[in-house]
C-alpha cells in the first residue's frame, strides 16, 4: 500500500509540475479562453486512455498504471481549475458566458473523445504485445 502511495505522490507532483508549465506557457485567448486548462485535460485524458488501454491489455503493469494514469494524469488534469476558469467567463458580459459554456463542453466532447481514442490506440498496441 505505501509503494502505491508513493507512487500516485511522485506522478501526481510531475502531473502538476507539466501542468503549471502549461499554465505559464500557453497563453488565455482574447475571449478568455484558457487554453493552458484545456490542453492539459484534453493531454490528461489522451493519455489516461492510452494507460488505461494498455493496462487492460496488460501491456502495462499495475505500478506503471499507478505512477501515469492515476498521479501523472490526475496531477496534470484540474477540474478546480476548470471550474473557475468557467465561473469568471460566465461572470463576465454576455460573450463570456458564451465563451464559458463552449470551454465547459469543449473540454468534455474533446477530453471524452480523446480518452476514446486512447483506449482504441493503446488497446491496438496492447494487442501486438501479448
């Protein structure tokens, strides 16, 4: 049980280190629009399939799983983030809060689709390993 702790620690705190690079790399569109949130959910969840479909192909160990799908994808993804970012777009003038409702489903629509697409990706390769 420690060694799994340990190892959500040390892919959560890498997690969160890509994803405040993000945040102070990519810049928030004129219309408000927080890129830097939306590239590491949508990145997260490309990856998580992709862990989680090598996983269940068992191409990928349960450490392996630990360590990137749950610490490095649930430090790199922030849904708190997220969140506020939608309630400061929704505050403001009435484009915003257009703005606000396409971010929230934009980041749902491509994050579902690309966690899709990570399990179909990593299920292929799991598939010419075993």
């Amino acid at each position: 049980m420690a060694q799994a702790i340990i190892l959500v620690f040390v892919g959560g705190a890498a997690g969160a280190v890509i994803r405040e690079l993000l945040m102070l790399g990519v810049p928030t569109a004129r219309d408000g629009f927080v890129w830097s949130i939306f590239v590491a959910n949508v990145v997260a969840s490309l990856i998580l399939g992709l862990i989680t479909g090598l996983h269940a192909r068992q191409a990928l160990g349960a450490k392996a799983n630990l360590l990137l799908g749950t610490g490095l994808c649930g430090g790199m993804s922030t849904f708190s983030s997220l969140v506020y970012a939608t309630y400061v777009l929704l505050a403001g003038s009435a484009l915003s809060a257009g703005v606000g409702l396409a971010y929230v489903g934009a980041n749902l629509v491509v994050g579902f689709v690309l966690v899709l697409a990570g399990l179909r990706v990593g299920d292929v390769i799991g598939a010419r390993k075993a």
